[in-house]
C-alpha cells in the first residue's frame, strides 16, 4: 500500500511540474508585444531567451521591436545575442537603424554571431553596402569573410563592392595559406586568405552571374591555391551551367586531392546521368590518396547511389586491390543496397587474402570489422 501511495505521489508531482511548465509556455506565448520588450531586459538569462524568441516569432518589425532586437544582439548570452540577430534578418529592410550594430557583431570571435549579422546586412540590402565597403580596409579576415557573405546574400545591389572583391580574390589566391595535416589531408585554415578567396569569388558570382568566367580563369591556374579557390566557388554555384559541370568533372582528375574531393562530392550529387555518377565515383575510390576514397564514399551515401551493376564492378575490383583500397571498396559496398547479393566469392578470397598477414596489418581493428561485414554478407 505503501509503495501503491509513493507512485501515486510521484505522478501527481511530475503532471503538476508539466501543467506549471505548460502554463508557463502559455504566459509568454498570451503576453503582448510590450510584456514581451519588458521581458527581453529580464535578470534571468532564461527569461530574456523566451521573450526574445517569442518577439521573432511574431515577426512584428515596429520600431521598438527593432529597437529591443538591437538590445537583445548585444547581450551577454550568445542565445539571446543570436536570437536578436535572427529577428534583425528576417525584419530585412525594416532594420535598417541596426546597420551599425551589425557592423560590431561582424568582429565577434563567435562565427555564428558574425553569420547572423552577416545574413541581417545581407537582408536589409542596398543600405548596407556602403558601411561595409568603408570598413572593409581596417577589417579582420573573420570580418571581410562575414561582408563576403552578406553580399552575397545582397546579390546585385551590392554592385559597389566588385572592384574590393576582385582584389580579395586575386591577392589572395597569390598567397599560400596556412595549411594543417587533417585527418582528411592537407587543409586550409578557415581564416585564412584562401577561404576569404572563395567567398568573395562566390559573392562575385552572385552580385553578377558573369563573373563565373572569372572562376573559370583561377581553376585553370597552375598555383594550387588558385586552383583550389576556382573549383570550390565553382562548386558552390546555384544551378551551375553545363560548363561548370565539365570544368568540375576535369577536376576530378587534378592533381591536388582536396580539389579532386570537392568536385566528386558535389558532382555525385548533380544532375549528371547515374551511370556517369557512378563512373567517376568507382574511379575515386581506387584512388592513391586516402582522403579523396573517403570523399568518394561520402559521396556516394549522400547521393545515394549505386545499382546491381555497380556493385559488381565494384566487386570485381576486390581481385586486385590492396589492402587500402579494398576497405574503401568494402566500405563502399556496404552502402550500395543490392551489394549484399553479389560479388561474394571475391569478398571472400578478398577477406581470405589479407586474413593470413593480418598480425602484419597497423589497422587490425578496424580490418577485423570489416571481415565481420563480408561475413554478414555472406548470411543473404
């Protein structure tokens, strides 16, 4: 009885807790546009969150809304600051007193907070633009990448800002950046010259749809850094014309890899026919890098590619591979969904082959798991 009246005291305290929540939920949601301004200067953090939110929910773009989302972008809880910065985006135009504010978000060390602003400028337009030319000489990289992509979002209107975007893009690509050994190769640092390349390349593109051949010329450049630049802004193109799709399929072929990896991921995702997809796809993975084989089986998940016949081909190039490139292939086999009903035998010569030295091979755990796989493979 005892134990009956403890679960019965326990239930009624957590539906209490739910209605007391509830009611809460319901308080902010019933209080009007001034409760709710009241509320975003609150103590508590929590309280400022839920007020904040509920204001950009509403949409309304009155002064003093505009004028609370301004206080809210400058508070000290990056929620708060974050949720400001959404309202101030979707007020587009009607925020055009938060131009200056903006500006201050765009040097934050947070990049989500220099993303919001920058989508704020980007949204409130023409206005914008000559603000964020004028800062641009003294800005930081973090800042000019931020002004890149409010432009971008601006496309035509932001006209003016050409003439220091062709120059971000051709004194960038002169300079090496930093790079790092990765997991997945060499990279470039994000803040570095190279990424602020790439954005103004893709905001050239978007302000005017001719500045592509611009792309084109920096893809065709012997400095990797060039190229690099050239081939992921090509790659970011909105419906790309069928000559990017050509420009992007020779860079498969490059001799840099993380250029061969941006063009596979996005082309496998492009309208090109299946059967060219899986081609270059098949090609990628039996590549000498191990980075671009890995890039080749994202790729192929995200598109969601593969039929019988690509399996089987796949399969046949168990024969031959080493161990390397028969783990990417198996890799890619157990993404392909009729691959389970085909190739075995050569899964299992291959499983066999490097089986006898597996105490000689360094990736013995992860080797193991796949010998797992080509055994559940066998089980259809």
């Amino acid at each position: 009885m005892s134990y009956q009246r403890t679960v019965l005291v326990s239930y009624t305290l957590c539906l209490l807790a739910l209605l007391v929540n509830s009611a809460i939920a319901q308080t902010v949601a019933e209080k009007s546009i001034d409760q709710l301004i009241a509320q975003s200067s609150a103590a508590e953090a929590n309280d400022r969150r839920d007020a904040v939110y509920e204001l950009v929910k509403r949409g309304d773009t009155s002064r003093a809304v505009i004028d609370a989302l301004l206080v809210a972008s400058n508070d000290k809880d990056v929620q708060v600051r974050i949720q400001g910065l959404t309202g101030l985006a979707r007020a587009g135009s009607a925020a055009e007193s938060a131009v200056d504010t903006l500006m201050q978000r765009m040097e934050e060390r947070d990049s989500q907070v220099r993303l919001r602003a920058a989508d704020a400028l980007g949204k409130i337009g023409h206005v914008a633009v000559e603000p964020l030319l004028q800062k641009w000489p003294q800005g930081s990289i973090g800042f000019k990448i931020a002004a890149c992509q409010a432009f971008e979002t601006m496309g035509p209107v932001a006209k003016p800002a050409v003439p220091i975007l062709m120059q971000a893009v051709e004194s960038s690509t002169s300079e090496h950046g930093t790079e790092t050994e990765g997991r997945r190769g060499r990279q470039t640092d994000a803040k570095g010259p190279s990424s602020l390349a790439g954005s103004a390349a893709r905001a050239l593109t978007a302000i005017e749809p001719e500045n592509v051949d611009l792309l084109f010329m920096l893809a065709d450049q012997q400095p990797i850094e060039a190229r690099r630049v050239g081939i992921s802004a090509l790659a970011a193109v909105s419906n790309p014309a069928p000559q990017v799709t050509e420009r992007l399929k020779l860079a498969t072929k490059d001799a840099e890899p993380q250029i061969r990896e941006v063009s596979l991921i996005v082309l496998a995702k492009s309208n090109l026919p299946t059967e060219e997809k899986e081609g270059l796809l098949e090609t990628a993975l039996l590549d000498s890098e191990a980075s671009v084989r890995s890039a080749a089986n994202i790729a192929l998940r995200r598109a969601r590619l593969g039929g019988r016949d690509f399996a089987e081909r796949l399969a046949v190039r168990l024969e031959n591979a080493d161990l390397p490139t028969a783990i990417s292939v198996l890799e890619a086999l157990s993404a392909v969904e009729s691959s389970s009903r085909v190739g075995l035998e050569r899964i299992v010569d291959c499983v066999q082959r490097f089986g006898i030295a597996e105490s000689t091979i360094d990736s013995e755990v992860r080797w193991r798991a796949w010998t797992r796989l080509a055994k559940r493979l066998l089980m259809f």
